[in-house]
C-alpha cells in the first residue's frame, strides 16, 4: 500500500506445452502430428525385419560350420580306417609268406613244386592238423582281406644268377603274397615278393 491506495499485481497464467516432455507416450500424446507415429512405428518394424535377417545368417552359417566339421570328421575317419587296413594288410601277407615258408619246410616235392606258375591259391590254417594248407577256392580274413599265394618259376643266367629267362631253377620259386580289401566302389592291394628255394631235399 502506497498513500493510502492499493495496488494489486496480477499474474499471468502460464501454461507449459505437453510437447515440452520427451518422455510422455505418444499415443496419449494428442499434440502429436500423426507422421510421427507413423514414422515410429516403421522405424520398429524396421528394427524387427533387421533381427529375423541376422537370425537367418546366423543359422545358415552354422548349419554351414556344422557340415564342415561334419565333413571333416568323416574323412579323418575313413583315412584313419584305411591305415588300420593297410598295417594289418601288410601283417596279413607277410603271414602268407611265412605259411609258404613252413610249408615248403615241411614238404618241398609236394607242398612247393607241385604248384602252378600263374595261379591263384589261398591260405588257409587248419585247427585240425593245426598246419598250413592251399585252397583254390576263395577265402577271407575277418570276412573283409582276401589273401592269396602265387608262385613264379625261377630262372638263372650263366653266372647263376637270377634272370628273367635262361636255365630253369627247379629248387627255387618266387612268390607274391597279395591281399586285397574294397574301399567303396575301390579295391586296394599291398603286395610282397620273396624267393623260397628247396633247403631240405
């Protein structure tokens, strides 16, 4: 109060804008211009389409990844396998030979010579006899290794020494122990070669 007289100051009415809070919803938002919405929501669309293609990649590659372990494993495998085949197939025939070996020491006239040049026989050991004998029929080891026998004639040149032609060695052969097993459509062989010659008569 100022001499005697009043004075009042009025205040204004101030109102603050609901577009001024970032924070508020926009669906309650009535002051917000629909584009805004509408760019919103295309944007979370957006966003989920991005997901379901990462998913997607994420899956291929490991589905990938999984047949190339897969893959790798199972020819790690077969390799390992065909060594396993090949030391007991090299075992196998080197056993052939021993079988001829005994059986030319227990018989050179009818166990060796008799035997033709060229042809197939198969060893076979008898738990009978609990000795060695030749079969000319087809056998397998283990069911999977066919191992057979061939005899070779041998031939001496003039200094006796061993030739592909000359005189006739009728106290020697060669042999060859082959053993064959199929890998697949496949058949592999391993192959030794040694010289018996007639110690005992």
């Amino acid at each position: 109060m100022e001499d005697g007289t009043f004075s009042m100051k009025h205040k204004k009415n101030t109102t603050k804008s609901n577009t001024s809070n970032p924070a508020r919803n926009i669906n309650g938002d009535k002051n917000r211009h629909p584009s805004c919405v509408t760019g919103y929501m295309f944007q979370v669309s957006r966003l989920r389409g991005f997901g379901l293609v990462e998913i997607v990649v994420v899956v291929g590659l490991l589905a990938i990844a999984g047949i190339a372990v897969i893959s790798a494993y199972n020819l790690i495998l077969i390799n390992s396998l065909q060594g396993v085949h090949s030391v007991k197939a090299l075992f196998l025939a080197e056993e052939g030979l021993e079988a001829a070996r005994l059986l030319r020491d227990e018989s050179w006239s009818t166990k060796i010579a008799p035997l033709t040049s060229g042809t197939k026989y198969w060893p076979v050991f008898s738990t009978t006899t609990g000795k060695w004998q030749l079969s000319g029929s087809e056998v397998f080891v283990d069911g999977t290794f066919e191992r057979t026998l061939e005899v070779a004639s041998v031939y001496r040149d003039a200094n006796s020494d061993l030739a592909d032609s000359g005189t006739l060695d009728p106290n020697a052969k060669k042999v060859t122990a082959s053993v064959s097993w199929r890998r697949g459509q496949a058949t592999t062989t391993k192959t030794i070669t040694t010289y018996l010659t007639n110690l005992f008569e």
